[in-house]
C-alpha cells in the first residue's frame, strides 16, 4: 500500500526556518517524482514545488511565491524527501502536503502536517 | 502561468443528479489535466488524470472529458459520499496550477 506521511510542521516565529519531511513507503520512492502542495484551511490548493527522479536529474521545480525560500530534496536511500523552508512568511501558514508524482500529475497524497508563522 | 477558471465555485444538488463542473484553462494545455475530490480534513483524491482517464478504483459515474483549454468532470449519479469539493489541476507547464475549487453541497 502506497503511502506517505509528513512531519515537522509546528508553530515558528516569522523568519525563522522549518524542514518538512515527507516519508514514504509501499513502493520504489527512488522511481518517483514528488510534489509539494499547501493549503490554507478553508481555501484552495496551491502547488509549492516538485523534485525529479534521479533518473530525471533529481531536478527541482518552484512556485513563484517560495522561489528563493524553499529547497526541496531527496534522500532515497531512506525513502524521504524533504521541504527546507526558510525566512518564513505570516502567508505560509498552511497545511503541507507531498505526494506522489506520476507523468507530471500527483496520485497518492499524505495526509498533511500544519505550519503556522506567527509571533 | 497558465489560470484555471473552474464553475461553479458551489452548486446543491440532490442525491442522483447529474453534476457537471468545468474548468477552462487560459492556453491549450493538450489533456494534461487531473480532476481530484477533496473532504474536510482528509487530503485529495485523485479521480481523473489525462483529462479523462478514471483513476482505478474510482466509480464510473465519475468521468472527465475535455482536451486544449475545456475540460469537464461529471458525477453522473450523484451519491451521498460525493458532497465534497473538487479541483482541477493542470501539469502541462510550470507553475502547475488548481481551479478555484466546487463546492458540491446537498440540496
């Protein structure tokens, strides 16, 4: 069974950092592309970034609003794959989600951790 | 980037309606396109890839069509468990982007 399962979300003050994990199982993690998305409870989805397979230059993609903030890496030999976030914004507070990635489109999803920015 | 305009934002329909919601893209996207169902508290799930493809698992009365800028998903019967919210999303170019979201409410 495919899953995934994000940690490390949590209260942090306004231009600090915080690392998401994103950590999988039930099938081959280094075969798969994988996405970040967040949502603010309450609204819509919003695409945060993406990293390649290996096989695809372990490449890394990033939304326009975290360009400069955000890096987005992999560690397949344990099947993570990890969201840095830094000088945090009052606007990133939301839940986190990664998921899979399958010819460009996410399948399965984890179920989310939440990060609120506040002082 | 590539806007997706999804209506209705909401809509109330009775269980066994017919339910269309649609997105248009504002360029040609080709069929690069997922419908996926969302439910409070619980992350979205895919219903639809390649703008009409049923994702396995997903009952048939769920279907999508639809190819370039217009794009369709239909709930052909609607049932008690589909009162959710649904997205489009478009993967055809960076940055990848949602529909403003459905809101299916009962009627």
């Amino acid at each position: 069974e495919v899953q995934l399962v994000e940690s490390g979300g949590g209260l942090v003050q306004p231009g600090r950092s915080l690392r998401l994990s994103c950590t999988a199982s039930g099938f081959t993690f280094g075969d798969y592309d994988l996405s970040w998305f967040r949502q603010v409870p309450g609204k819509g989805l919003e695409w945060v970034g993406l990293i390649r397979s290996k096989a695809y230059g372990g490449t890394t993609e990033n939304a326009a609003s975290v360009k400069g903030r955000v890096t987005i890496s992999r560690d397949d030999s344990k099947s993570i794959a990890y969201l840095q976030m830094n000088s945090l914004k009052i606007e990133d507070t939301a839940l986190y989600y990664c998921s899979r990635t399958v010819a460009g489109l996410p399948d399965y999803w984890g179920q989310g951790t939440l990060v609120t920015v506040s002082s | 980037d590539i806007q997706m305009t999804q209506s209705p934002s909401s809509l109330s329909a009775s269980v066994g309606d017919r339910v269309t919601i649609t997105c248009r893209a504002s360029q040609g996207i080709r069929n690069d396109l997922g419908w996926y169902q969302q439910k409070p508290g619980k992350a979205p799930k895919r219903l639809i890839y390649a703008a009409s493809s049923l994702q396995s698992g997903v009952p048939s009365r769920f279907s999508g069509s639809g190819s370039g800028t217009e794009f369709t998903l239909t709930i052909s019967s609607l049932q008690p468990e589909d009162f959710a919210t649904y997205y489009c999303l478009q993967h055809n170019n960076y940055p990848r982007t949602f529909g403003q979201g459905t809101k299916v409410e009962i009627k």
